[in-house]
C-alpha cells in the first residue's frame, strides 16, 4: 500500500478543515521536519543550527504576545462597551434626577 495515497478517513478530516488551517499545520510540520533534518545533518554549520534554533525561539515567544495582545483587545472591547453602558445609564439618571429638582425649569422651556 503506497504511504502517499491518503485513506478516506483522511479525505474526511482535511474536507472539514479551511485551507488556512491546513497551511498553517502543513507550515508547522514542514518546519519541524526541516529543523530535525537540520540537525541531524553533520555537514550543517553550527552557526547556522543556532540560528534557526533562534528564530524559531523568536517564532514562539511571537506567538505567545500575539495571543496576549488579542486577549488585551478584546478585554479593552469589552471595557469600552461597559463604559458606554455606564455612561449611557449615569446621562440618563442625570436627566431624570435634575428633572425630578428643577421641575419648573422643564415647565419654562417653551414649546417648539
């Protein structure tokens, strides 16, 4: 049976994912297929294995901020929709409490 040919339950579950996530897994395995090649080689320089090794250091740690930045927006989102609740609801009870002190001041207003 040939390696390459994929079974049905392979077609099935590459169906059902995008054609990003199947980049990023392809990207993912490739690099990590590549680097263990990399190292595995004895006539790859040692400079250049730390090197990759680095970026790919750099790569992770990447990610880590870039899924903290996304979490921080989208708690500064929310922040910002409770505060223009909040400041909806304090113009409001503005409103009706000045109009509950000043009820004449309501009645001098004149009729448009």
């Amino acid at each position: 049976m040939s390696a390459s040919k994929p079974s049905q339950s392979q077609k099935t579950s590459r169906i059902a994912m995008t054609a990003e996530d199947q980049d990023a897994v392809h990207g993912a395995d490739e690099v990590a297929l590549a680097l263990e090649q990399l190292q595995a080689d004895k006539k790859t320089p040692a400079f250049v294995k730390i090197l990759f090794n680095h970026m790919l250091t750099v790569q992770q740690e990447l990610n880590v901020v870039l899924a903290k930045n996304q979490e921080l927006q989208e708690q500064v989102a929310n922040l910002r929709e409770e505060n223009g609740a909040l400041k909806a609801a304090l113009a409001e009870a503005g409103i009706v409490s000045s109009a509950a002190q000043f009820p004449d001041v309501i009645l001098l207003l004149p009729a448009i």
